[in-house]
C-alpha cells in the first residue's frame, strides 16, 4: 500500500509481506515522519555503510532438520494422491537423495504436470513453478522437522508471498496443512497412499 505525504513532496510504497502491517504504520508514523520535517539529512557514510551490510545479511529462516526420521524411509518413494482442490495439487512423492546425501528429493504434481527438485534443508533452491494457480520464480527449502513431518518453504521471491507446506505422515496417509505469510490462502488436505 501506498502512504502519500504531499506537504513533505514524498510517496512512501510498502510492498511487505505481514500480517502486523499495524506495526509497520507504526513505524512510519513514529520513524519516518518525524525524519521527514527536517528536509534532506546530511550525508552519512557511516549510517549508509551499516544499513548496505544489513541488507547484504538479512535472510529467510530455513526448516530445521531432525536427524534421520523413521518416516523418510517408510514413505520413500510411495506415491501419495489427493482429491481435487482449489491448488490443482493432485500428489507427491519424497524419497532420499540418492544423488545428494542428506537430501529429500520431492516430486510433485500440479494440475497434471510433474515438478521435481531436491531439498537439503540448508539452503534455498530457486526454480520457477510452472504449472498450478501460482506460477513463475520462487525459491524452496524443505526438511524433515519432525520424525514423521516434513516442511516445505516455498518463497515467491519477487513479491512478499511464502508459503509453508508441513506434511504429516500416519499409516497411508499424509495431511497436508499449508499457511501463507499474509492473508487468506490456508488450506489443510488429507491425501492417500496409492
């Protein structure tokens, strides 16, 4: 959204993905207004310095792994299906990576097309979903987060938008509980063992 201050000459655009934007008004009223009455502030090496490291640091918290889930095994390569829903996500298959130890390979399907890639849990991969109600850029990272649940970040990296995808497997089944960071979109699927 949009904050216009015409008596300052100044348009201030907020493009953050929270669901507290409350708190980030606040900021504005209470930080940025206030900076705003004094004119254009000096020149600040320092300042600038220490805000380009902080951008350079900032980052996406990634799931964090448990060691060896009895449930990777269990479900290795077993096909889960779905039954129709407003994502188009119709099933899904994890396996270890026989390529990358330590990783989940994930394959899944969307509105008839089969997406693969492999997670590691310590590092965000970037790819582009082609298929499904969301389509184009994101970067994923998934892990196992619990003996019998698995967590998948997807981050559509040129808007604010996440979403995390926990997967929680009991006999033949997988319930699928999705949130996004802002907004409507939370949905909760239970899935079968074919």
């Amino acid at each position: 959204f949009c904050v216009i201050f015409p008596e300052h000459d100044t348009v201030l655009a907020i493009t953050a993905g929270t669901r507290d934007l409350q708190g980030v008004v606040n900021v504005v009223w209470e930080t940025i207004l206030p900076a705003l009455q004094g004119g254009a502030l000096p020149a600040d090496a320092a300042a600038h310095g220490k805000l380009q490291a902080k951008l350079a640091a900032l980052t996406l918290k990634l799931p964090v792994a448990v060691a060896k889930p009895s449930q990777a095994t269990v479900i290795a390569g077993r096909r889960y299906v779905f039954p129709k829903n407003a994502q188009a996500l119709e099933a899904l298959t994890l396996a270890p990576s026989v390529r990358q130890p330590g990783a989940t390979d994930v394959a899944v399907t969307i509105d008839g097309t089969e997406e693969k890639v492999t997670l590691d849990g310590r590092e965000w991969v970037r790819g582009e979903l082609k298929s499904g109600p969301v389509t184009g850029p994101v970067a994923l990272s998934g892990a196992w987060t619990a003996d019998d649940t698995f967590t998948l970040e997807v981050v559509r990296y040129q808007t604010p938008f996440t979403m995390t995808h926990r997967l929680t497997f009991a006999g033949d089944k997988v319930k699928l509980e999705s949130k996004p960071n802002v907004g409507a979109g939370a949905m909760s699927l239970v899935g079968k063992r074919e």
